[in-house]
C-alpha cells in the first residue's frame, strides 16, 4: 500500500515536470503577436506643453503633440496607432513589456491627447511614451525627451 503512494505521486510528479518542459520550451508562442508592434517611420511624439524647464502650477495640463502616427483607444488594434502614456519621475519600463498603470504612469486609454495631473511643489520628470493596444511600446519605441518641470 504504502509503495504503491510512493509511486502514484512520483508519476504525477513526472508528469507535471513535463508539462513544465512543454511549456519552457516554447515561451515564444505563448507571446507570439505581444510586444512587437511596429512603429511607423519617423513618428515623433512630443509636449506641447509644458515644455522643459518650465515653471507650472501644481495642477496644469499636459498637451501632447504626435507626428506621423495616429492616436487610438486601448484594446483597438489599428496599423500605424497607439496610445500615449505620461511618466511622471519614472523611467521608461524594459522593451516588450506592458507599461505599469499606477499614479506614476498614466495611461490616455481613450485616446485623449491631453491630460491633467495636480503635482506636488518641486521638481518633476515628464516623460511620453506611445503602446499599443496591450500597452506595450512599439518597436523601435516612440517615446518623448524627458522633461523637467518645476511645480510652484
Ligand atoms: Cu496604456
């Protein structure tokens, strides 16, 4: 009896050991299609405002300013689109991987092209990165300059 658990559970064991293989062993297709959208020659995405250096009030609007690409919601995936994101004080996350949605990433999933944000007194670092419908940055990426702004 008691042999017989022993070798009931080393089965299962080496079956579960296989299926783990299976999956290790093809990690690609399990993402295949997540993290590679092109993004169109010569896009450019930038603030109209604020622009670097610049003093603001602690609650203003970010204008966000996009060349040779069109902006469209999350979740819709259209050739040639995405949708922006604002960092505040963070920087850009690894390539091929979602962009965090937390209050230092703010995702414009409606496609807005400005958003406004109420920052604490001092100093800050703004940064505009584009994804896709899986908010993940194109490739190569289309991202902004990181600015700095003075909150007063
Ligand atoms: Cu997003």
């Amino acid at each position: 009896m008691t042999m017989r658990r022993t070798v009931r559970a080393a089965l299962i064991a080496a079956s579960l050991s296989a299926a783990a293989l299976v999956a290790a062993a093809c990690p690609a297709s399990a993402q295949e299609g997540k993290g590679n959208t092109p993004s169109p020659k010569g896009a450019f995405v930038y603030f109209h405002y604020p622009k670097d250096g610049s003093r603001v009030p602690q609650r203003f609007t970010v204008r966000i300013g996009l060349k040779e690409m069109g902006v469209a919601p999350a979740g819709v995936k259209m050739a040639n689109t995405g949708h922006h994101h604002l960092l505040i004080d963070a920087p850009p996350g690894p390539p091929g991987e979602p962009i965090p949605s937390d209050y230092n990433h703010i995702h414009l999933g409606n496609g807005q092209t400005e958003v406004v944000v109420t920052l604490t007194p001092g100093v800050h670092t703004l940064q505009l990165v584009v994804a896709d419908q899986d908010h993940i940055p194109h490739v190569p990426p289309v991202m902004s300059q990181k600015i700095t702004v003075t909150v007063r």
